[in-house]
C-alpha cells in the first residue's frame, strides 16, 4: 500500500482533469469560507485556487484550439 507522501507526490506528477480541478476549488472555497481559517491560511487557500483556474483556463484553451483544428481542417460546423 502506498503511503500518503508517495500518493500525493504521484497526482502532482499527472495533470489534473477539470473535474478533479473544479473539486479542488470547491474545497478551497470551503476551506476559505470557513471561521476558523487564519489570515494565512486564506492568503494561501487564495494562491491555490488562483492556479487551480490558471490551469482551467488552460485546459479549456486547450480544448478549444482543438474543436477549432477540427472544424478547420475536417469542415465541421461549431456546436
């Protein structure tokens, strides 16, 4: 069995779908709406969602520059 550290080292090694993606910000949106969260802890639950939508913008960048080379290049219509 794998232990945390090992687990947590090999998801930051794949890239994140966007439905883990928009689960993550779900939890730094909790995490940050919380009472009990520190001045700090916010300003890096603020970081970290920060790059979470840097890396769903990226992605869906990403996708739309494909939908696009295929209605280029195969004559699809857009849906």
């Amino acid at each position: 069995m794998k232990d945390k550290d090992t687990m947590v080292q090999e998801e930051q090694e794949r890239p994140l779908s966007l439905e883990e993606t928009f689960e993550q910000i779900e939890e730094v949106i909790a995490h940050l709406e919380a009472e009990e969260i520190t001045l700090e802890e916010s300003f890096q639950e603020y970081n970290r969602g920060m790059k979470l939508l840097q890396h769903c913008n990226a992605t869906i960048d990403q996708v739309e520059k494909k939908v696009l080379q295929i209605n280029e290049d195969g004559g699809l219509d857009e849906f």
